[in-house]
C-alpha cells in the first residue's frame, strides 16, 4: 500500500444549477454564485488497483451535523449526529469523519482492499 496523491487544494468550484462544477480561471466572484474550494481526493494503491476517496474531515463540525464515519471493524458506514463529545473527537482524530454516505463508503473500500478483504 502507498499514498499516491492527495490533490485539488487549489481549485474552485462553483454553485450552479444544482451541483458543483470545477471553475477554470480567475472566479468573478459573483453574488449569486456560492464558492468553495475543491475538496481534495486521496489515493491508495493496492496491488493494481488504486482505490480513491475524499479527504476525511479535519476539523470539528458544528452541533447537530450528520456525518458518515467508517467503521473497518464492522465493514460498514454509520450515520452519526456530532455531539462534540470524545467518540466523536476519537473518529476526527483517526480521519474517518466523511459528510457523505459515498465517501465514506470509498473510504471502507480502500480500508478494505489494505487489508485484504477484497472479494475477487
């Protein structure tokens, strides 16, 4: 296993239409627009695959947010509320915080294929 990449710091994306699009260029900053940095994507290569997955959260959120953690233990992702209390510290400490079920899910299959628990 390796860490291959962890990329797309510095890109922007914008709000439009519903969804998220990569924003090429300098952004207009436009008040109707919302903005955001793009979320930055880890890789991990096992064998001769590459499995890839969002980067986990690192910083606290707010009371009453849902995140998704990954629990390799039991090969599953859980819902959670955050509570700011020390299960919640423990998993931000550990980076299995995601804010959606998807990239949790591609977080466990990457935990997964480390260790080896990939079905063929």
């Amino acid at each position: 296993m390796r860490l291959i990449k962890s990329v797309g710091n510095i890109e922007l994306n914008y709000f439009s239409d519903g969804g998220w699009s990569i924003h090429v260029g300098e952004p207009k900053w436009k008040e109707d627009h919302k903005y955001r940095l793009r979320q930055r994507i880890c890789s991990v290569k096992v064998g001769d695959k590459v499995y890839e997955f969002p980067e986990p959260v690192r910083e606290d959120l707010s009371l009453g947010d849902v995140y998704w953690v990954v629990n390799s233990r039991d090969n599953e992702v859980k819902r959670v509320v955050w509570q700011d209390d020390s299960v919640d510290h423990k998993w931000l400490s550990y980076g299995l915080i995601h804010l959606t079920q998807a990239a949790a899910e591609q977080h466990l299959a990457a935990l997964q294929a480390v260790n080896g628990q990939v079905s063929s």
